[in-house]
C-alpha cells in the first residue's frame, strides 16, 4: 500500500466576467484566479486490494460516493490513464467551507488526482492531468494548476499571470449558501453594468502592486443578488473595509467575501470582528506555488 498526504489549496477569484450563454448550456467565462493557504488536508492510498473508491469525505453533510467529487477524480483518472483500480481510499479533512465559492470540493478532486499521478503516472504531465480534471469539475483544473491564473471558457483555459503580491487576507462565509445553477441562471450577461478590467489585473500583478489588485476586484455574480444576499455580502465587506481591507468582494458564486489587507494586523483585527456575528471567518493569504 502506498500512502501520501496532500494539500488542498482553496481558490478566490480575484475577478469574474460571464461573457456568453453557450449552446451546450454553460457559459464562457473570463477570470482571475488565486490559491489560497486555507486548504483540506486529502490522504490517498492506493493498492489496498479493494478494487474500489472509498471516500472518507470527513463531515457527515458531505457525499461520500459518486457524488464526491474525490470520488470522480479518481474514477476518471484510471479510466484516462487506462489502468486497474487495484483499490483507492480517500481520507478528507475538512477546512474549505462547502458551497462556499472556494472550490473546496475541486480542490480535494485535484489533490486526489496529484497523489495518483505521482503513484501510478509519474511522467504524465501538468497539462494532461488538467485535461483530466475538466471531465470532473470547471474547477478542478485550476486546482491542478494552482497559483495565479486567467481561466477562460468554463474555466479549463489557463494562462499564468504573475504572481499575487505577499499579503493577508480575510475569508468571511455568512450562515447561508447560494446555488450556483440557480446564479446563472439569473445572469442576463447584456444587463450586465460593470465588468471587470482584466488589463488593470494583469497590470498590477505584473507590477507587483497589492493595490492595484485590490482596486481591480469585480465580481458580476454581485449584480444578481437578491435583496437580502446583498445586504448580507455588502455587511461583510463594509466591516472589512471599516477595520482596514484595501477592498474586498464576494468570490466565485459565494456567498464568500474576502478581503485583501496590507496589515497583518488589521488582517486580525477585522477577523476578530466578523468573528462575533459569524462563525466561518478565516485568515489566509496568496499561494503561489504548489
């Protein structure tokens, strides 16, 4: 039996455009992504003579069979790689909040699909394992790629940028979820006021700029919120910007909001506060390797 431990690095998007409806029903997406430090910690072991997937998804909410998305990377990893499931555990430990935004699912789907590339497929190469990780999820294969990317199409386009400036960021998931089908299906992409400027992203990482970055956040999902969304995401960033956020805004379909702080110290002191009416507030900052 082999084992190993990986890290499942969360995303946030530090920009988000919906471009187009496409016909096969997704839509063509334009963002800027970056892995964070919050992240699950996925065990893999292989060659337990099972001759199955078996997924300890670490919280009893979660899925631990086909519907894991652990479990469909696996799976789709020894149907690409053509070889024989001599048997798979997977052992998850939760950090990333589910149905946050943060691709905490994909991340785990991503970790799996490193571990068994190192085990079994050793030369096979970044690019083909993120070819893999698109059959799985839109997200996984920026979970694969890691760092700091413009994703395009339904996010399986990576381009590198250079890499998010050093700096601490708050994560703040309010007590409800939101449905990313029910989202996009919200989206009139022609109504669509402020879209992001992606050149002024790109600008600011390559100057190493925390706040150009900061300045350049958008988010089109903040435009089809309901009332009541809305005013809970606004809360979360008028607390983070009054306790010292360079900006802040809500990532991937939320309801997440991070904020970005040149201070670490104002980083702990807005924590703190979301900390008294939220459970689910987090520090991290940017990774931009592996």
């Amino acid at each position: 039996m082999k084992e190993q431990t990986v890290l499942a690095h969360a995303k946030v998007n530090l920009t988000l455009d919906i471009l187009r409806r496409r016909p096969d029903g997704y839509h063509d997406l334009e963002m800027v992504m970056q892995s964070i430090s919050l992240h699950d910690a996925v065990t893999v072991r292989t060659e337990t003579g099972s001759g199955e997937i078996v997924v300890h998804a670490g919280r009893e909410d979660l899925p631990s069979g086909p519907e894991n998305i652990a479990w469909k990377a696996a799976d789709a990893f020894f149907e690409a790689a053509g070889i024989v499931n001599d048997g798979v555990e997977i052992t998850i430990e939760k950090h990333i909040p589910a149905a946050a935004g943060m691709a905490g699912g994909s991340a785990d789907g991503a970790a799996v699909l490193r571990a068994l590339r190192e085990f079994l497929c050793p030369e096979m190469p970044d690019v083909e394992l993120e070819r893999i990780g698109a059959r799985v999820g839109s997200d996984v294969p920026f979970c694969v790629h890691g760092g700091t990317a413009l994703a395009e199409g339904r996010g399986e386009r990576l381009t590198d940028l250079a890499p998010m400036p050093a700096c601490s960021m708050v994560i703040c998931k309010p007590d409800f979820g939101l449905s990313t089908p029910q989202l996009f299906g919200r989206v009139r992409v022609d109504d669509i006021a402020r879209r992001p400027d992606h050149g002024a992203m790109k600008a600011a990482l390559a100057a190493g700029d925390l706040s150009g970055v900061a300045d350049a956040l958008c988010n089109v999902f903040c435009e089809v919120l309901a009332e009541k969304e809305r005013h809970e995401i606004l809360h979360i960033r008028q607390v983070m910007l009054e306790n010292g956020a360079l900006n802040a805004v809500m990532t991937g379909s939320g309801p997440t909001v991070f904020g970005l702080f040149d201070k670490e110290t104002a980083a702990q002191t807005a924590a703190d506060a979301l900390r008294r009416e939220y459970a689910q507030v987090f520090l991290a900052e940017p990774v931009n390797q592996r």
